[in-house]
C-alpha cells in the first residue's frame, strides 16, 4: 500500500472544493511550503518561507485579486473540525482547548476562533495546517562536536530558522546513543499520536509531553535517568529554575532560544544568564529563514 505524502494526507480534510482544487497544485509548487491556512470567507494560502500564495480553481496564483480564488464559508472550516474530530468534539475536548491537532507524518494543526468561558474553542475561523520538516543529518555537525565531549549546546536563531527541525534531528542522532529525556510541551517535537511518536528522535528517548517545560524537567530527572535532556523555547523564569535546579545532576542540556545573531541572543536575561552559569558549551547560530535548518556558526561559550 502507497504510504500517503503529508500534503495527501492535508487534503483527506479539506472540503471537496478545496481538495479537488489542491489536486491541480504542480509537483513543483508543492515542494518547500511550510503551512496550509484555510480561513472562514477567505482564500486558502499557501505559505512558503519567503512568499505567499492564494489558492484558485486551477492551481495557485500570487494576486488577491484573481477572479478564480476559491472562498471558504464558516460552515466548511467547521466541517473540517469535525473531521480532525473523527466527528465526536466531546472526544476532542484535550485538543479543543489546547487549540491544536497532531495528525500523520507529524503535521500539526493549529486552530483559531472564539474560547468559551470552559476555555474551548467553540466557533473555529481558522485552521493552519503544518508540515513537520524532517531533515536527516541537519543536526550531524553539532552532533559530531559535543557527543564525545558529553555538553550542551543552545541551538540559536530566528522566526522560521529551522530551530526545531534541528533540535529534533539532533535529539534523534543523540537518542540513538545516549538516554534522553526530551520534555515536548507541545508535541512539535516528536508529534506522538496514540502514543506513537509521528517523527523518529533516537531509539533511547523518552517523551513528555503536554506538560510545561519546567516540570518536564524535574520529572525527568526524579524518574528517567536522562544523560541529556531536550527542549525547545527557553523562554521563562521557570525553565532556567529547572535548568539551574538540575545542573548538580550531571544531566546535559539540548535546547534553542530566539536571536538572529549572537549580540541579540546574550542581550536577552534568558540566555545571559545560561550562559553565565555555563549550562551550555556550544552555542549553534543558524541562518534564517531564507535557509531554514543550516547552521552558520559554532560558538564554544567556555
């Protein structure tokens, strides 16, 4: 049995105008596209890492103002959220609140639209459908330099630098040698669904997910025995407490913080304050967003 593509497995969701229309989509135009956002009274967009594209009845188009652009109604964004529902909302009332779906091959759905006062989303105007961007050996170079040395490294960069996609590819290469704990809050990393994870992070890895990073931390270290932990977004008072908490444990630390360049990244207190305490070794910059997932520059931090 063919194995179905993420952007297939997309399109198994959509209404029938919608998905009869992502079929005339060329092979070329689907390469490279990082989500799909479907709107109520809007077009569907294609977004790619440095533009955007409107879907019409015949393919894509760059122009708002193209006759041909397809408009959803409220009435089928809803009819999509059935759908991702398996049609019982009462048995998706985790994902309902938590405003997000993990479908196959990691893709991740994120949902917009009015909470109740049971902190529900129970009018949905909006869905984004994200392709998981696994790429086999982005990872290697970091790998290569703090596997023998046993130390943490921050993986540092910008909006849609690929931090994730690093991070993940590296907890798979060290899960695959060492124990790791990798503490997932919100299941971007590993995308696990009915226990399994979609994405591959090492054979030796642990997963926690849909808890906060810095009870993930503690848990982890109380109960798995990690040689190394991951994380993705240290970005609060509590994490670096948990970092902190834990450095007398011997346990190493993998996780990204936000910062173009180096200055940006040591002026924000978060990441001045890992590296003052020397919780991390190396610090890995990448591009950007023009070359998602490509690290620039190493830097040993002690």
């Amino acid at each position: 049995m063919k194995e179905c593509t993420s952007y297939e497995i997309i399109s198994e969701y959509m209404p029938a105008a919608v998905r009869k229309a992502m079929a005339r989509v060329s092979e070329r135009e689907k390469e490279r596209i990082s989500e799909i956002r479907l709107y109520s009274g809007r077009a569907p967009i294609y977004v790619y890492p440095d533009k955007i594209k409107y879907l019409t009845e015949n393919g894509l188009t760059g122009s708002r103002v193209n006759t041909a652009i397809l408009n959803v109604s409220a009435q089928e964004v809803r009819g999509v959220v059935d759908a991702l529902c398996h049609y019982s909302l009462h048995t998706y009332q985790r994902e309902m609140k938590q405003g997000y779906f993990v479908l196959r091959n990691g893709i991740r759905v994120g949902m917009s639209g009015t909470y109740s006062d049971g902190g529900v989303i129970t009018d949905a105007c909006g869905l984004n459908f994200r392709l998981a961007r696994n790429i086999n050996g982005c990872g290697q170079i970091i790998f290569d330099k703090i596997i023998n040395e046993s130390c943490g490294v921050l993986i540092c960069g910008g909006v849609n630098s690929g931090k994730t996609t690093v991070l993940r590819d590296l907890c798979r290469l060290i899960g695959s040698w060492r124990k790791v704990s990798l503490i997932d809050e919100r299941n971007e990393i590993a995308c696990v669904q009915n226990g399994i994870p979609m994405n591959d992070v090492g054979a030796l890895t642990d997963i926690l997910s849909g808890c906060s990073r810095s009870r993930g931390i503690i848990s982890a270290i109380r109960t798995l025995s990690p040689d190394y932990i991951f994380c993705d977004e240290i970005s609060t008072a509590e994490d670096l407490a948990a970092i902190t908490e834990s450095a007398g444990s011997g346990v190493k630390f993998c996780a990204t913080v936000h910062g173009v360049n180096w200055n940006e990244i040591i002026s924000g207190e978060m990441a001045e304050n890992l590296v003052r305490q020397k919780m991390f070794k190396y610090a890995a910059i990448l591009h950007g967003a023009d070359d998602p997932g490509k690290i620039r520059e190493i830097r040993k931090l002690f």
